[in-house]
C-alpha cells in the first residue's frame, strides 16, 4: 500500500496510531515534518511551547541536545542565555561548542517549555525546524497524542492530494 493510499484510509483519532507508524514507515522526514508542524500549529493541540516540552521529556539525553541545538542554531546563543530563566545560559557558559548530552539532561521539560515559547515568539520558524527535527524521532510524535497525531495525519493527506 502506498503513502496516499494509506493517508486516504485515515478517518479519524481511533486509529491514529495505528495509521501513523504505517506513514511513519512510507513518509518522507518532510512529509512527517510538514504535518506535525501544522499539528503544533493548530489551535486545537496544546501550544508549541508545552508540545515541545512533552516531546524533550520523552527523549533520550542525544534527542534533548539535538532538541536544543536545533533551537540554539534557529536563535543564535543571545536570544537563548536569557530565555528560559538563564538556564541555558548558566549551563553553557562561554556557549561555545553544541550543547552535549550530558548539558542537556540538565535542563527540564518546563525549561523547554519555557524555552520554546519564547523561539517562537522570537522566531516563529523554529516551529518547522522543531518539527523536521522530530520528524526524524517519529517514535516521539506518538506521544503526543491521538488529536496532535490526527491533525498530523489529516494536514499530510491533504498535502499529498494536492500534489
């Protein structure tokens, strides 16, 4: 079965997940990446902020500073040191270098939260970088939700069929 094919057969949140690791498996990390932005997006998800800082609670310690240092090279080191209450910052130092494994596991989920939300005030792109990234941990996005996985799937399918 092809990626439209199985997009096409989507009918709703019941069997989001289920659709979601077959289009995982034929997508694209744009394609995936696409719709989980439209899904951190919609009004009908939690904001972006808290999405983000869901899916870097639920990372290993590699994902959380791949995380961070995909925020970090979207804002630059300035905008960062001061977000989040200093805390990356103070972690950083001198914010030379990416941030490593070992930095990132000691940041919380509120943190990135925080964090997140202040990007996309600052950068509302970061939401597409924030969803390539992810696009390519696509065990992560399950996550999120069955409405987040919906809206992922649905903004995909309509991607696909006007192609």
């Amino acid at each position: 079965m092809s990626l439209i094919d199985i997009l096409n057969s989507f009918t709703g949140t019941s069997n989001a997940a289920e659709h979601f690791d077959r289009v995982a498996e034929q997508a694209s990390t744009d394609e995936l990446g696409s719709g989980l932005a439209s899904a951190m997006r919609s009004e009908q998800t939690p904001p972006f902020g808290s999405m983000v800082g869901e899916l870097f609670g639920n990372s290993n310690p590699s994902q959380q500073a791949g995380l961070l240092n995909q925020i970090l090279s979207s804002l630059g080191p300035g905008l960062l040191s001061g977000a989040a209450g200093g805390v990356l910052g103070r972690i950083l130092g001198s914010g030379q270098g990416p941030i490593t494994s070992e930095q990132a596991s000691q940041i919380t989920p509120a943190q990135v939260t925080e964090l997140a939300t202040h990007a996309e005030k600052v950068q509302p792109g970061v939401i597409d970088e924030v969803s390539r990234f992810y696009a390519e941990h696509a065990g992560l996005i399950k996550t999120l939700g069955g409405a987040a996985l919906a809206i992922t799937l649905a903004s995909m399918k309509n991607n696909a069929n006007r192609s």
